[in-house]
C-alpha cells in the first residue's frame, strides 16, 4: 500500500489521465511487487468549470453517482485491481469514464464501509449506505460524510476494516458561473 501511495503521489503530478495512470501504477507493481499482492483504487480528476469528473476504477467498490431525486448510478470496475498482471489491461490503460455530475455527488469508498455494522448488527451494504446518504442528505457534505463514519463506527459496533468514504460534489450551474 505505501509503494501505491508513493507511484500515485509521484506519477501523479505528470499524468493527469487517470487510465494512464492506474496502467503505470500497475506496470511497476506488476515489476516489484510481491506475487500474491494486489491494491484496489479509483482515481480521478474533476473539473469544477465543467462539472465533468473522469475517473478509473481499478478492481475497487463501485463508485456511487446521487443524482436529485434521489437516484443512484453504480460504477462497477471494467479492469482488476493493480498489480495482478500487466496484461490483463489492453494496452496498458484503465478504462476511464465522463460523467457530468450536474446537481449530484460522487461516492468512492471502501469495503469497510459497505461491511460496516448497523444498529441490528447486520452489515450495512450498499443499499444500507444509500439509506445512510440519503437519511443525511440535508447536510453539508463534510458533516454528511462524518455522520456516515459515526454511524459505523461505534463502541457497541467495532470496525473490523478501515472505512474510507469520500464525495466529489458539484453545485450544478453555480458552481460553473
């Protein structure tokens, strides 16, 4: 995980697309890494004058898409995660995605959020973090973001995985004028 880190953190600051980047990030992995290791990630660039996110998912939780209403859209991973083989990847590159986020915010989050515990003791889920989401909707996002992590991680409910939720949010027009 802290040589993924350092690749994102150093080829980062020259390759701006994110395909590219999971391809080269992988290559090296795929070159040094310990058989048997592999990292997930998703990762993307926003631009808030145009509101369009582009993003690639390497093996990762499907990001999640809130559009008003409330309606949600998955984004499944088209590629395995880094470091398994070079060659799983077509020509090195990440499929990468556009997605206007309008009026909407994109989740991306770990497992450990999705396998966190409710007040039942049943693991939370997908559909479970939708309720969440939308339960704390009104919210600014930062606070709708800590409410989620508070939510999971209680003293009567311990985590048993990191939880790592984070939201790209657009302000629809007003944030482009």
């Amino acid at each position: 995980m802290a040589k993924t880190v350092s690749l994102f953190h150093c080829l980062g600051k020259t390759v701006s697309d994110p395909g590219k980047l999971l391809g080269m990030i992988n290559l090296e992995l795929c070159e040094t890494g310990t058989r048997g290791m592999f990292v997930t990630m998703v990762a993307g660039l926003y631009d808030p004058a145009s509101g369009v996110l582009r993003f690639a998912n390497a093996g990762h939780e499907p990001p999640l898409r809130r559009k008003p209403g409330p309606l949600y859209e998955d984004f499944p991973a088209a590629a395995p995660p880094l470091g398994i083989a070079p060659d799983l990847v077509p020509d090195g590159v990440y499929p990468a995605t556009d997605i206007d986020l309008g009026s909407g915010t994109f989740y991306v989050f770990t497992d450990g959020v999705t396998e966190g515990r409710t007040e039942h003791n049943c693991m939370l889920g997908v559909e479970g973090l939708r309720g969440l989401l939308d339960q704390y909707e009104g919210l600014p996002t930062v606070a709708r973001l800590t409410a989620v992590a508070d939510f999971l991680d209680r003293p009567d409910r311990p985590l048993h995985d990191d939880v790592t939720i984070l939201a790209v949010e657009s302000r629809g027009d007003a944030a482009r004028g």
